[in-house]
C-alpha cells in the first residue's frame, strides 16, 4: 500500500514468550523513500502490552505532528481505538463495567495522548499472513523479546502488584 508522500505508515507487532513473561515489540515506519526500524523488549509483560507499546513507541518517536495509517495484527489495540473503546474506558474511570477494570490503563492513556497529537487511522492487517511490514515487525518483536538486554515494564509490574 502506498501512502500520500506526508503521510506516515507505521506498521507493528508485539510478542511474548509465554503470557505473561519476556516480551517485545517490533516497528517499522516508512514515509517517502525513508524507513525505519524500532524494537525494544521487557523481560516481564504480555502480549496485549507489548502490541500497545509497539503503536506507542512508533508514535512517540515521530518528531511532529503526523497524518498516520497504523496497521496493527491486534484486534484489541485496534477496535479498541477505532470503535472509541478506549475514550468511553477513560470517562468510566478506567472500568469495562460497573465490576471490571479495563486491562492497561496506563497504556490506554498514552494511547489517547498520543491521538490527539496525531491523525490516526487504526488499521488491522491479519497476522502471519505474508504481509512484508507486519512479518518484519514480528521478527523484530520475537528478536526482542528473545535479547539477554530485556528493560523492566514497570505500568506491568504496578498493575499486579495492585492486585
């Protein structure tokens, strides 16, 4: 897919080995001829966080205000901020329903800072299914995940121990 020339297509994928356990998040973004290529990993985490930190560290690293196309293989990271999950979650105190907390908030919330800096459009492509962008970005993520150099997810480790 081709893009308008100021456009930004972001392309991400997170992997955990083991749910919770070591996990990383792979990125490519490309506007024009030029690419780039991000991942990180944490030695503790999930697979939803490290997919949301995926579209959180690609976004944070555009240096201005961008038109976005960001393609996700995640349901939830995607539906959640295209159908306004995400925004309705926020205004009901970071609860699903009167019993339930919604999973990631600290992660939902940068998600929603970061919308509002950007021109966003969530896309959802099928994972494992021969896409160039999303296979690179899931060898960037397994890579990651994988490293001996694994940070601390700190939003991870507060969450259960709140629980």
């Amino acid at each position: 897919m081709q893009g308008k020339s100021s456009e930004i297509l972001i392309y991400t994928d997170g992997a955990c080995i083991g749910n919770p356990g070591p996990g990383g998040y792979g990125v490519v973004l490309i506007s024009g001829e030029h690419r780039k290529e991000l991942f990180g990993g944490y030695s503790l985490t999930t697979n939803n966080r490290m997919e949301m930190m995926a579209a959180i560290k690609a976004l944070v690293s555009l240096k201005s205000n961008s038109t976005v196309t960001l393609f996700s293989d995640s349901q939830y990271v995607v539906n959640a901020m295209k159908q306004g999950w995400a925004k309705k979650w926020e205004r009901q105190n970071w609860m699903r329903n009167r019993s339930e907390f919604v999973k990631n908030p600290d992660l939902w919330q940068q998600m929603l800072e970061l919308s509002k800096i950007h021109i966003i459009e969530f896309v959802w492509i099928k994972g494992h299914a021969g896409n160039k962008e999303n296979e690179r970005c899931d060898r960037l993520a397994v890579m990651a995940a994988s490293s001996a150099q694994l940070e601390i997810d700190h939003g991870y480790i507060n969450l259960i121990n709140k629980n």
